[in-house]
C-alpha cells in the first residue's frame, strides 16, 4: 500500500491509522519538516523504518536525520538511480546513504575528532524548531497559538528563545536563518 501525503504532520497522522513499513519523508515539507515527522514517527512507530529525500546535500542534515531516526538519505538529483535500493536497504534493516557521501563523511568526522571537535549539538527544541518554521512561513503569533495549541504567550516566549539562542534580531533573520536550516524553501 502507498500513501501519499501534502505535509509531515499529515504524514505522521496517517502512519498512525495505517499499517505502514516505510516512510519517505521530503526535508522540505510543509507545517512539519521531515525531520520533524521523522522524530515523531521514531518516538510513536519505533519499528517503522524512515527514509529521507532530499535536495541538500548537507552533513548536518544528515547527522539531523539520523538522530532522527532515518536510517536512509536519499539526494533528489539522484533518486532516480537510488530510491529503490534506498527503499530494499531500509526493509532489509540497513542503512543508506548515497554513493559518495560516505568518503566525505568520514574524512569530515575524523578531521574533526582529529582537532578535538564534538559534533554539532542541536540548540533548539522541536518545539522551538516547528515556532520557527510557523514564524518564517509568515504566521502571527496569534495563528501559530492556534495551530500548535499553546497560547500567545508560550508563542512569544518560544520566539524569544529562538532569538537568544542563535544570536539573532527580528523575524526576518529568523526567517533567513529558517531558509538556511532548510524548514522552509526559499
């Protein structure tokens, strides 16, 4: 059975109500990134195996996917060659990540250990992560409160938060910092 849906918090209301083995979440999707989606479904669906699709070819989304819980990353340039041996490698228990990435990956994990370097730590929540995404979409305060069933307040609290801890101004940087992250396309 296949499923299709608009957005991640669909997605992760429908692997809910559905036996589902597989999910192919796209980084970039609307009102829950994958990443997102990928976290929640990991926590509610542990044995429900996540494959991510995406246009960036980016260390820290993939390090993000995987603590996630994807345990396959797929670039869109390539997915025409890769997304069916992404998808048997994900059935079959295995992780996946695209043809030459791993050479890369390495030489950056071990340059980094090499220097005494940790592997970037997420600095927001995902709670902070989906008011950020809500705010750079263009949402007020008011409609992110009622879309995330939290009040006004909690809204402005996490909003400042998210100012604070990336060292940033107004809502347009947060918003060009969203971009950046990848939450929401340009």
């Amino acid at each position: 059975m296949r499923l299709e849906n608009g957005d991640g918090a669909e997605a992760v209301a429908r692997a809910r109500d559905t036996d589902v083995d597989l999910a192919v979440l796209d980084i970039a999707m609307p009102r829950m990134t994958g990443l997102q989606a990928a976290r929640e479904l990991s926590r509610r669906l542990p044995d429900l195996r996540i494959l991510i699709l995406t246009m960036y070819d980016n260390e820290q989304y993939f390090f993000e996917a995987l603590k996630a819980g994807a345990c396959g990353y797929v670039l869109k340039s390539v997915a025409d060659r890769d997304l069916v041996e992404a998808c048997r490698a994900a059935m079959r228990d295995e992780p996946f990540i695209y043809p030459g990435a791993e050479t890369a990956l390495v030489r950056t994990y071990l340059e980094r250990m090499r220097r005494g370097e940790a592997l970037s730590v997420r600095t927001v929540t995902d709670r902070e992560e989906e008011v950020l995404k809500l705010v750079a979409e263009g949402h007020t305060t008011k409609e992110i409160a009622e879309l995330l069933y939290i009040s006004a307040k909690t809204v402005e609290s996490h909003r400042a938060n998210l100012l604070q801890k990336l060292g940033l101004r107004d809502r347009l940087e947060l918003t060009r910092y969203a971009i950046r992250a990848g939450l929401i396309e340009p």
